[in-house]
C-alpha cells in the first residue's frame, strides 16, 4: 500500500506506483516504499563491493541513533537490499526526506551499487527492466530478469511438488498445540495478566503440531492455524474459570458440587449471570486481540512460505 505522503514523495523524485509500492530511481538508487499498519517502509536494491566496506558503513551509521533522528525503527543490510522501516507518526514523511538525503550519501561514499546497476549479475544496465521480486522492485538486464523469472517458476514449481502431508492430520497437530497454549492462557490469566507473547505461543505451539502430524503446506494451512488459535484462546479462558471454580470446590466454599460440575456451572453462569456473560466476552475480546497481535507476524511469515515467491514485471 501507499499512501499520499509517500505518492507525493515519489512524484518528487520522478518514481511511479503500481502493484501497492512505489518504485522507481531514488538519488541514484533502485528504491521501492510502501507502508503497512504505522509503518512506512524504504527498501532498497543494492550490493557492495566488499563486505569490509558494508562493515564501515554500517559503523558510521551507528554513529547516529537513527530512531530519535529519523524514527527508523529497523535497519537490516541484506545479501542484496537494505531495508528500513520507519514509525508512522504525524511528521514522519519530513523524517523520511531527512533520512534519505543523510543515507544515500553515506552509500555512495562506502561504494554501494547504484540503480544503473544490475541487482542479479553487478554490470551495468544498458537496456533493462524494472520487476516485483516478492515485494521488492529491483532493476535489471532483460536476460537477467528472465533467468530469475525461470529460477523463481522452478523454485514455485518444486515446492508445490513437495507439499505432501494431509489437511486433517495437520488440523489436528494444530489444534493440540493450541490447546497446549490454551493451559498457560489460563494460568496467565489466573495470574490476571493477558500478554501478547502468550498469543504468539498459541501460535508457535500450533503451527508446531501442524508440523510434527505432517500437515500439508499448502494455503489452507494459515486458516487452520488462525482457527486453532481462536480455539486455543477460548479454550484458555474458560479454563481459566474452571480452575477457578475447581478452587472453590477444594475449599468447600461451592458445598455439594464435584469437579464434574464444573462444565455446567460454566454454562448456568453464562446463562443466568449477564455480568459473568458481559465479562467472559470481554476477556475473549481482549484476548484474540492480543492473540492477533502476538500471531500476526508468525501467520505472515506462514501465509508467504505457502504462497510461493512473487516475480511480476512492472515495466
């Protein structure tokens, strides 16, 4: 996605926009931005002579704290990319601005290749192509982009091939990991924590039973693990409640009642009680919100993995 400010900033620098990014030559630089949920994102397309030259640029960026200057909130040098993601706040485009006039200078200096070079083979681009690499737009010979369009098909094509494995067994690793999340859902929640790191165990303890019972990796797999922690967090709550009234019925304080009536219980409160129900339904609320957020980079993670790489020629 892109948003105005970043549309705006584009046109400034005689970049377009197509497939939700803006792409294009940025101060000499294959460039791409876009932006997600308050953030905004600057990847860009280059390789290094050297990887001691990396290492001085990296330690003269250090030099700076990015985050209180320029609210870059993560700096990675990939094997062909660097990556940025900045905080989006209100001011954050005059940031961005700051940020690129400092940086791009600092890149050229320690030899960073420019967007006139080829980002697969390192010569430089007499007559290229501009193409989508999931998400990433790099600028390359007409050649080179084919042979990474036949590497990217090959790859796609030998993973389909491999995706065995079984749904049903699958859903149902998925679903006893959950439940395994759902036991310390309950005991955070008896503890009167709701923690988001406790949603992304739900889901790393999913997606780990999905594994172990050979669940096929196809696209259906994201579902069934968004299902199985939904599971897992109504399961921890009304766990929660039974350990709970458990507690009563060890201390007398629920007389003539059994751990086999805690089940009902549950449900004559949820029936009788609207404050109990009105209660119940805001913790699961609360819950699944902290469980999406906990789960939201796992499940992404997932979601690409079964989709397959992207390759899409943008001109």
């Amino acid at each position: 996605m892109v948003g105005s400010g970043l549309k705006k900033y584009a046109a400034e620098n005689g970049m377009k926009v197509a497939q939700g990014v803006a792409y294009g030559n940025l101060q000499g630089f294959a460039a791409t931005m876009m932006e997600g949920s308050n953030i905004k994102i600057l990847t860009i397309a280059t390789r290094f002579p050297s990887e001691e030259q990396k290492d001085q640029l990296i330690q003269a960026v250090n030099t700076v704290d990015i985050s209180r200057t320029y609210r870059v909130q993560k700096l990675e040098f990939g094997l062909r990319t660097v990556h940025i993601v900045f905080t989006d706040t209100v001011g954050t485009m005059k940031k961005i601005r700051a940020f690129v006039d400092w940086f791009m200078p600092l890149l050229s200096q320690y030899g960073a290749a420019q967007g006139n070079v080829c980002s697969e083979c390192g010569m430089e681009i007499t007559s290229g192509r501009w193409v989508l690499v999931n998400g990433i737009a790099y600028h390359m010979h007409d050649a080179c982009a084919q042979k990474v369009s036949r590497e990217i098909s090959d790859e796609n094509t030998r993973q389909q091939e491999e995706a065995t494995g079984s749904y049903l067994t699958g859903t149902i690793g998925a679903l006893i990991g959950a439940l395994v999340g759902a036991i310390l859902w309950a005991v955070v929640l008896n503890m009167g924590y709701v923690a988001s790191l406790v949603g992304f165990v739900i889901g790393w303890l999913a997606e780990k039973g999905y594994n172990l019972l050979r669940g096929k990796q196809g696209k259906a797999k994201v579902a069934i693990l968004i299902l199985a922690v939904i599971v897992g967090v109504l399961v921890g709550n009304f766990a929660a409640d039974a350990f709970t009234l458990l507690g009563m019925i060890s201390s007398g304080e629920l007389p003539g009642y059994g751990v086999a009536d805690i089940p009902g219980l549950l449900m004559m409160l949820l029936v009788a009680d609207a404050g109990y129900f009105r209660a119940t339904l805001g913790n699961m609320a609360v819950g699944l919100l902290f469980a999406g957020l906990g789960v939201f980079t796992l499940l992404r993670k997932t979601s690409m993995n079964v989709a397959g790489q992207k390759y899409i020629v943008l001109e």
